[in-house]
C-alpha cells in the first residue's frame, strides 16, 4: 500500500483550489482562509445557506435513529458537495455534542504522521470555535502527532465542515487535525491516542472525498472520459463504502493497493476503521448520500470528483435511503394562498436579524433560522424583496424615506434564504444608497414583499394599479415596481410607468414603444409590527 499521496496527485489537487486569501493564525486566531470563494463569507448568507442544505437533507430523507459516534463527509466548494455533506450533519443535534475532532488530509504541506493545531480558536463567518488545548497537548508527542508550522494555514478540508457543526451543533470546542503521509503502524497508533478522546460527548468527523478521475487528476484507469468510465468509478467508490461500512480496514486498504484509488482523505479513513475498532467495536455505517461532480447540472466534464456522506452508529441502525444528485426546490405555484399570520411574522423577524447580524456580528439570524418550523411553503423558491423605511421625521425630511429596497422578482431561492438574501443585499448593496451602518438600525422599519411568479400581459391596459407588480422590458432594459409604489407615491398607471422606463435607462415615453413587453406579479406586504405603511 502507499504510505503517501504521491506528490503528482498533490501537485495537481493544489492545482485545482481556487485562489485563497492566506490565513495565519493571527492573535490566537485561525481566520478562514476561503469564506467568500468555496462558501458565502457573510454571516447571515453562510447560515441561511447552511440551513436551506440542512432542510433539503432532511425533506429527501430521515435521518436514522440514534446518535452517530462518527461522520464521513466530503469537503468541496459547498455547490458541489454541500448536499452531501448535509445529510450527514442532520444526523446530529444542537447540544447533543462538546467535542468535535475533525481529521482532514493535508492538500497543501507533505509531512508524516498527523498536524495539531497550535491556535486558539478557528474564525468563520459564523463566528470563532474555542479549540480543545489541552487535549491537543495531549496528543502532541512531538513525532506521530506534531505541530507542522504552516500546514494549516490554506487548508480547506477542516475549515469547509465547521459552518455546518456550529448551525447544527451550536456551540463546542474543536480538534482540528490533519493527516499527511501514513503507514499502518501510525494510523494504529494514532486511533489509540483519539481513543482517548472518547467521552460520550465527543464527535468525531473524517473529511474526505472520494475517487478524483480523469486527465486532471492523473488518473483514468477506464479511458480518459469520466462520464464514459462513471460505472466503474461507481464501482470504485461502492467497494470503497463497503469495505468501511463494515469498518474493515483490511480491506479497505486491499482496495487501494489493487486500484490506487484516488481517494484524498484515505489515511484518515483508515485512521477512523481503527478508532471505530477501539471505542466502538460494534458500529457499522450507513451512506446517506453519494454522487459525483459530473452528475451535477452543467457539470459536463472529462474529470471527477465523487462525493459519499455516511455515519457510524453503535449499535448499528438500519439503513436510510440513499441520498442521490440533489434536486433543486420547487418553486411555488401561480395559485399559491399568502402566507398565515404566524410564517409572514417570522419572516420579518428574519429579516430584520440577516441585518442586524451582518452588522453587528450576532447570532440573530442563526436563532431565527434555527426557529423557522418545517413547513414545505418556507422551501418553495419564491421572489422576495426587502425594503428599508427611515422612520425618524427629521430624516425623513432631509433624505427621503427609503434607505433601500432590493429583492428577486424571479424565483432564485427558498422562500427562508431569499428573505435572507434580500434583506442583506437591501441593507448593503443599493447602489442608491450608502450601506447602512449599525447606528441606523433601530431608525429602520423592514418590509418583506413576497411575490407571485411573474406573468407576461398583452398590454399595459391589463395592469391594475394597486394589485399587480410591474416588470418592464425593453430588449434587455428592465426595471420593476413593488405592487405598493404607484399608491404610495400618488402616481397614476401612465405616471407610473414613465417612471418605472426611465428607472430602466429609457426615455420617459419608452413604455409606449410596441417593443417594450410588461409582465406583472402580486405581493404580500409584510411590515414590522409598529411600522405599518400609512395611508
């Protein structure tokens, strides 16, 4: 068996990561290195995307009963592997874990044995992780498990899994560990010293993906092409999940002698096999999700990337449905009936949170994203838009009472995240308006506009005023009014519309151009209690 990644396959893994910002451990801080490239680098859209992965896992299949003593999860740019890595984190509650050790292999620094951590704290958008010091001096022995300067500074694979644990788990203390070249003996070695580790409060996560297949990566065993060869990489990664299901490292490793597999997190693979024997002899596991990058849309390539979530129980449980090529949301029919009191209320409040913690660096929106209830119309991709109302009278009068309005006509999220979305993009990217700062927040009312799916009409003649949004299009010169613009600025349907073509760049007259196409929509006005619209 190899005891290493061959320097080829690094070489070319280092290759394919996008550029990132060098993240030195600053003050006893480890700041991200790819929030913003690999995953959304602002609080609230980190968190609401975490959580539209984590309801999507859980609407495609249960999760199994019981509690998992370990995870295998994928560590790509959450577009590709995020689904997979969210059905394995479902499986885990807020509170249920302390600990967690994370062991991710090393795609930057070529070392032997395992990389500790020397810092205090790992930073993401979502906030700062305590690391475990004094267990991380307990498995420092300064020749198995060592610091190796440097190592962890551009590494991803630890990083991209902790927005995940901190919306899922809430708060714990992390073990962040990283494993270079292994024999054997070392991985026998080291699964003793995580063994101790083992408190009934302690989760441990083994990132990974699976096989890299193609020109790329160095690797095309079966012909150049992966779509081509996609049955055999199947068969690669089906030995592959069998042999650890069953926690046999034996046969684990046989697998990577006879193929050489490409799989990136093997050494810590088998390092968790022989943990698993230790703290947990009976355990099994169970995969939850598996696809390759090529099965995603408008991933046509001759390269691949296969992606496997799986759990470990003990005792085992039964298996759940597999998890496949994550499907995208349904959008909400034409005919869908506005939303009951208690959802509108929620969503409001939602918004208003995505302000205040991209602001003021709270945990807001994580408490009201973890609050929102399983219900399918929070799912459903809808257009949503956020408009900020000064409500002090002296600026009111001196600046005008809008401080920002953006959203999606067009259905582009779940109804939850497009609150999220529009709520953060309303308050910093209105290129009418300064960003908001911090001070203004409690002068600001927020309302939420949640559109129909917009239809196109033969005529302008159709628009009612009052009911109907209104979309302009002049060969690509668009422009939209919310339903509730033309009332609340006194315009009449042709006022509006001279108006609603010069927002778009045209003429004032351009509405009546045979070229100039309308589509309109209806919204549901949800305001902030204590700042209803007047009038």
């Amino acid at each position: 068996m190899r005891a290493a990644v061959a320097p080829s396959l690094l070489i070319v893994l280092f290759s394919l990561l996008p550029l990132v910002a060098l993240a030195a451990t600053t003050g006893g801080v480890r700041r991200s290195a790819i929030a913003g490239s690999w995953y959304p680098g602002s609080p609230s859209l980190a968190a609401a995307e975490v959580t539209r992965m984590l309801r999507a896992a859980a609407a495609a299949a249960p999760a199994p009963a019981g509690r998992p003593v370990a995870l295998v999860v994928p560590h790509a740019g959450w577009r590709y592997s995020g689904p997979a890595a969210a059905a394995a984190f479902r499986t885990v509650k807020r509170g249920e874990f302390a600990r967690v050790v994370v062991v991710a292999p090393s795609h930057h620094a070529g070392f032997s044995g395992f990389s500790l951590s020397n810092a205090m704290a790992y930073r993401t958008p979502l906030g700062d992780i305590p690391l475990d010091r004094e267990a991380i001096r307990a498995l420092d022995d300064g020749r198995l498990a060592r610091v190796v300067p440097g190592a962890e500074d551009e590494e991803h694979a630890v990083e991209i899994e902790l927005p995940f644990l901190q919306q899922a788990l809430g708060s714990f203390t992390l073990i962040p560990i990283l494993a270079g070249g292994t024999d054997p003996e070392q991985e026998r070695a080291f699964a003793a010293k995580l063994a101790t580790l083992h408190d009934g409060k302690t989760l441990f996560v083994f990132s990974t993906d699976f096989t890299h297949y193609g020109p790329r990566f160095g690797y095309a065993p079966y012909g150049r092409s992966a779509p081509a060869a996609r049955g055999k990489i199947q068969q690669l990664q089906d030995t592959a999940v069998a042999a650890l299901a069953r926690v046999d490292t034996d046969a684990f490793r046989r697998h990577l002698d006879l193929t050489d597999d490409t799989i990136c997190g093997r050494h810590g693979l088998a390092t968790m096999a022989e943990l698993l024997r230790k703290i947990a002899p009976k355990a099994q596991g169970v995969l939850l999700a598996e696809y390759a990058s090529i099965d995603l849309p408008g991933m046509a390539d001759d390269n691949s990337v296969s992606y496997a979530a799986m759990a470990f129980y003990d005792p085992p449980v039964p298996a759940p449905p597999v998890e496949g090529v994550p499907a995208a949301p349904p959008v909400a029919p034409p005919t869908a009936p506005p939303l009951d009191a208690d959802l509108a209320a929620r969503l409001v409040k939602l918004a208003r949170a995505a302000i205040t913690s991209e602001l003021r660096g709270t945990d807001d929106v994580e408490r009201e994203l973890a609050a929102l209830p399983p219900r399918p119309e929070l799912d459903r991709m809808q257009g949503v838009f956020v408009t900020l109302s000064r409500t002090d009278p002296q600026e009111i009068a001196r600046l005008g009472k809008l401080r920002g309005c953006i959203g999606q006509v067009l259905p582009a999220y779940p109804l939850h995240q497009a609150v999220v979305v529009a709520a953060v993009n309303a308050a910093l990217e209105d290129p009418r308006f300064t960003p908001v700062a911090a001070g203004e927040l409690d002068r600001l009312a927020v309302e939420v506009t949640v559109l129909s799916v917009p239809r196109p009409v033969a005529s302008f003649k159709e628009i009612q005023l009052g009911r109907h949004g209104i979309l302009l299009d002049q060969n690509g010169r668009r422009a939209v009014f919310l339903p509730q613009v033309p009332g609340e600025q006194g315009w009449t349907l042709e006022e509006t519309l001279e108006h609603l073509a010069r927002k778009a760049g045209l003429d004032g007259a351009a509405w009546r151009d045979p070229s100039t196409k309308f589509s309109v929509f209806e919204g549901q006005v949800i305001d902030e209690p204590g700042h209803g619209r007047k009038g």
